[in-house]
C-alpha cells in the first residue's frame, strides 16, 4: 500500500498534468503504483522490467519516451 507521508492520499489528486506513475518489478514501491495512479486523474501507470539489466534499462527509457512523446 502506498504510505501515507505528506497526505499522499488528498495531494495526489490535486496533480492536473500528465504523470507516469511508474516503478520496476523489482522495486519495493511498485505495489503503491496502481494507487497512485488511480488518485492522479490525467496518469498513466506501469510496472517495469528491473533496471538491473541493460535490457531493463531500455525498457524503461523506452516507456518512459512513449509516455513523454503521447504528453
């Protein structure tokens, strides 16, 4: 669950640009992904292969360039 720091839950939905919620497979907040993104109205989410391969890393530099290049 997403941890509640700084009213995570009533800030969130007051973000009115484009976000990528995101996080890697292998990251210990990626289960937060898919709640913030259902409290950020204009989100997209995804969880990502791990960073810790080149492969990964492409992966995420290729989502995150889809996201911005949709924006």
């Amino acid at each position: 669950a997403l941890p509640i720091c700084h009213a995570d839950r009533e800030r969130l939905p007051l973000i009115t640009q484009p976000t990528f919620c995101a996080a890697s497979e292998d990251d210990p907040l990626n289960e937060g992904v898919a709640l913030a993104a259902s409290l950020v109205k204009n989100s997209k989410q995804a969880v990502l292969s791990s960073e810790r391969t080149p492969e990964g890393l492409r992966a995420k530099a290729a989502a995150v360039a889809a996201f911005l290049d949709a924006a």
